[in-house]
C-alpha cells in the first residue's frame, strides 16, 4: 500500500470483496431495492424481545449469510472489523462475543461502513490479515430511542429530518480473485461548519462528503467521470444539493452521476422524511444493489463515500456543534471469478 497524495491509500495488492451478506426490516423490504437483499423482516423487533436484539439478530444474520456465501466459517476469518450507532457500539461487542473472531470495534457513525472497509483492506494489504470480516448495523427505534425520542412518544419531526435504516451490511475482503476489487480508500477529515440540529443531518454531513471527495480526486489527479457512479452515504433530499453546490465551488462537477443512498434505499411515498441514514444505509444499498450493478456489467467503477455525524445527545445538550467525517472507497469490477 502506498499513500496517495495527503489522505488515499492505494492498495498494492489485488484485495477483492469475496462476499457479502444484507438483511433489512421491513420499510427498507418495501423500497426500490427490496429483492436485492439477501434476508428481510416483516416487523421491527425482526422476532425479538426488544429494539437492541433485533439490531443485533440482524448483524449475526448478515455475518452468516456473508460466510456461507464465502462458504467460510468464522475460524477461517483473522479479524471482524464492526460499528453501530448504539453506545459503546454494543451491538457490534456482543456479535463478537458470539463469533469470537478477534475484533475491533470501530465508530465512524454513519460512515462507518466504509470506514471498515478501508481498513480492512489496509490491513490485508499490509500483511496483517489474509480474510476480514466487516459488517456494520443500524436500527430505527434503537437510534430513535439513543439520539431523540423513543418511538413510542411519536414526537413530530420536521421535514429535515432522516429515517434511520434498520438492517445490516457485511463483506468479506481477501485476495482471494471476485468479481468485485477493492482499489483504493480515501480518509476523511472531521469537519463542522456549525450545524447544531439533530434533525438535519444532511446539512451538517455535507461538507464532510465535499471535502473528502475533492480531496480523492486533488490525491488522484483523477476527475467525476473517471467514475460511473460516485454515491454519498445519507445525505438525502437536505444534503444532495449542498453536496454539490459545495463541489462546483471547488470546480469539480458530479451532477450527472452522483446518487445518494439515502434517497435509494426508500421511494419517496414512504413516511422517511428526506431520506435514509444509519450505518446500514450505505452499506446494505452498496453491498446489495451496487455490487450487483458492478457484477452485471452496468457499472464499472465506482466511489463510495460513507457519510457520519460524530455527535451524541449530552453534546448537543451542551449546545455543541457537530462534527461529521465521510471516508471513501473506490471500488470496480473484475473480470475474475468468486463465489458472487
């Protein structure tokens, strides 16, 4: 691996992504993209006790249907790289209390996703792993419940406001040849411009995608078309155009193919305000619908760039503002074959 100008890692090793594995509740069932997930629930509690275990039976699920994809156990797997938005990242803990794969827990938020990924494929890149597992989680009512109002209240919100993904991503990155490579990861810079609402999350998340996109293509030398898709994590029907505004401010134009996961993941008619957000909304539209498209031959290459807010409720208490980060990963398709 070499760095690539100030903030991208290019990978000097041929790291592939050997499977994944997607399940979702059931708003997310009901969107555009519901037959590209691998498992679905009808209800919430996805045939638990409670929101936490729910999120929790979500990421085992995920992680399970990713390795027998792999047709991999989890002894055969050196690291499981895993967040989630809920506090201490539980969910992601106790998962690795159950499949004892050696762990690190990470938290990026809502970028989280991507932020595993990358480094993930660093560390195979750098000889530390051969198979790493990476899966990430969110849950509406657990986030409602930690970052606002339990459902139960049915606070009003203003149109602003996002709709936390309840699902599960997961990837396992090896050298082993697929269909999908991993090529290079660009690591994003904590910005904050000074956004305070907890109910506008794509305001406050933009400039974090912004800073972390021009940066991939100054490190580069690369432009917007050099890529069939470049996707944004959840910044919605709020953060879409300031995303872009922000981008031909630094004359770098991605209106023709730029997507947003959190304007993918739900048709508009769904009750989800501005769109989708949580750790499992890029993660189950990338390793879902995406990849799919870059097996199919209708994409090529692409830029995934996982937004997050680094916030918590005491902070935002205090009258603090919120720093946001998005971390980017380059992801094209290969000619070689895999279990996908």
């Amino acid at each position: 691996m070499k760095l690539t100008g100030k903030q991208t890692w290019t990978f000097s090793k041929e790291l592939y992504i050997a499977s994944t594995g997607t399940a979702v509740g059931p708003e997310e069932a009901a969107g555009p993209l519901g037959e590209t997930y691998d498992l679905t629930f009808k209800e919430l509690h996805c045939g638990q006790d409670n929101w936490e275990l729910a999120e929790r039976h979500l990421l085992e699920q995920s992680i399970n249907i990713c390795l027998q994809k792999a047709e991999k156990q989890p002894e055969d797997v050196d690291l499981f790289l895993s967040g989630d938005l809920i506090n201490q990242t539980v969910i992601a803990n106790y998962t690795a209390r159950q499949n004892k794969i050696p762990f690190l827990g990470m938290f990026g938020a809502c970028s989280t996703s991507m932020e595993t990924l990358a480094l993930g494929a660093a560390l195979i890149d750098g000889g530390f792993a051969n198979h790493v597992l990476t899966a990430v989680s969110s849950h509406n009512a657990t986030a409602e419940r930690q970052f606002r109002y339990p459902t139960e209240y049915g606070g009003q919100k203003p149109d602003t406001a996002t709709y936390t993904v309840t699902g599960a991503g997961a990837s396992l990155v090896g050298t082993e040849p697929s269909p999908i490579k991993i090529t290079s990861a660009t690591i994003g810079r904590v910005m904050d411009l000074g956004i305070s609402d907890p109910f506008d999350m794509g305001s406050a998340m933009a400039p974090a995608a912004a800073d972390t996109i021009a940066t991939h293509f100054n490190d580069t030398g690369r432009t917007p078309t050099d890529y069939d898709l470049i996707i944004t994590g959840d910044l919605s029907s709020v953060g879409t155009p300031i995303l872009k505004q922000l981008l031909q401010e630094k004359k770098f134009d991605i209106s023709s193919n730029h997507q947003d996961c959190g304007l993918l993941v739900y048709r508009p008619d769904q009750p989800v305000f501005a769109g989708g957000s949580g750790c499992a909304c890029s993660a189950v539209v990338t390793y879902g619908h995406l990849l799919e498209e870059l097996r199919n031959g209708k994409l090529k290459k692409i830029l995934v760039v996982a937004t997050g807010a680094l916030m918590n409720p005491m902070m935002i208490q205090q009258k603090e503002t919120i720093p946001t980060i998005a971390h980017g990963v380059v992801l094209e398709a290969s000619s070689k074959g895999g279990h996908e």
